[in-house]
C-alpha cells in the first residue's frame, strides 16, 4: 500500500521522470553557499531544501526524515521544479540576481511554493494552523534565511496574505498544480478499495 510519500514521489515523477533526492552536504559545491552564510544565517546545510531541475537536494540522507515530512517538502519542491522547467533561465536568474533583498523576485516563487505548505497545514489542522503557518512564514519571507527576501514583517504578512485567504477559502486547492499535490496527499488517486463483504 503506497503511502504518502510514495504518492507524492509518483507525482512529482509525472512531471520529473528522473527525479533525485540528494543529501546536500554530500556534494562541496552544494554546500559551500551554506558554508559562505554560515555566520549570518546559520547551518543552511543542516536546514534547507534545495532544487535544481531532476535534483532534490536535503540538508541530511533520505533515511533520516520523517516520511510525510518529506513527502510536504517534495511537493513545495515540485512547484519550483515546475516553474524552473516553464520559466528556465529566467527562473534562475530572477531567483537570485534581481533585487538581491527588499521586495524581491525569489519571494515570487517562493509564495507559489510556500503555498504548498499553507495548503498542508490547512489539512492538518484548519485555519489554526494556517495562521500559525502564515505566522512562521513571515519570519521566513521577512528576515535573513533567503536574505530578507520581502523586508518588514507587516509588508511580508500583506504579501502572503492573498494565498493564505486563498487557501481558507478553498480557492487554491482547485488550482494547479496545488489541486494535484493535494490528491496525492490525500490519496484521492488510489484506487478505492474492494467493499468488504460481511
Ligand atoms: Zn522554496
């Protein structure tokens, strides 16, 4: 019986036939961003999932994180492997280079991906925990882990708004790729079971 791991795993491989996971400080030239930020942001290495094109790579060995844990980051991955792949270059170059901190492109995808982790908490435990979500990722977009990508918490909390309300009002869970990514989580494209018979 595939779990959700397993189903996120064939979703993303709908998309990314050869799909990688990757622990990161396996490979120096992965970890040596992480090495340079160490003293401003700390251990990036031990914390952050990063992706590039097939390649997920996590910050320790697959076998050490916690299955449905690694199936909800997969899937906020999987939005940026499918906005790498529409957008190319640009994703790449507007990840990185433009607006370096303030109100940057990165905050663009990262919302588009974050919305992942808004969705899931909604599934988890309804507007609470969304809100509580919303209230963690102000810190995320506001402050230095992706270098003060949307500076002030008050501004960053109005960014994120929109998909929060997005996400309360179910919205979102009828979009792609998030209406997918939910159904895999759910295991709403399994094939029913046989009814039991008495
Ligand atoms: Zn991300």
């Amino acid at each position: 019986m595939p779990d959700r791991l397993d189903r996120m795993l064939a979703l993303v491989r709908r998309h990314r036939p050869r799909v990688r996971l990757v622990d990161r400080n396996t490979v120096p030239w992965m970890r040596l961003p992480g090495e340079l930020a160490r003293p401003f942001v700390g251990d990036i290495n031990q914390r952050f999932t990063t992706v590039l094109g097939d390649v997920v790579y996590l910050p320790g060995p697959v076998e050490r994180f916690d299955r449905d844990h690694l199936a909800a980051v997969l899937a906020h991955e999987l939005v940026h492997q499918l906005d790498q792949a529409r957008s190319g270059p640009w994703f790449y170059a507007s990840y990185v280079l433009f607006a370096p901190t303030g109100r940057t492109m990165r905050a663009d995808w990262e919302r588009r991906a974050y919305a992942v982790d808004l969705l899931l908490a909604h599934e988890r435990g309804g507007e609470q925990a969304v809100l509580a979500t919303r209230d963690r990722l102000v810190t995320v977009f506001a402050g230095p882990s992706y270098g003060f990508m949307w500076a002030g918490r008050a501004s960053a909390e109005r960014f994120l708004q929109p998909v929060v309300d997005a996400v309360l009002d179910g919205t979102l869970a009828q979009q792609a790729p998030y209406r997918d990514i939910l159904r895999a989580w759910r295991g709403e494209d399994a094939v029913p079971p046989e009814p039991e018979v008495a």
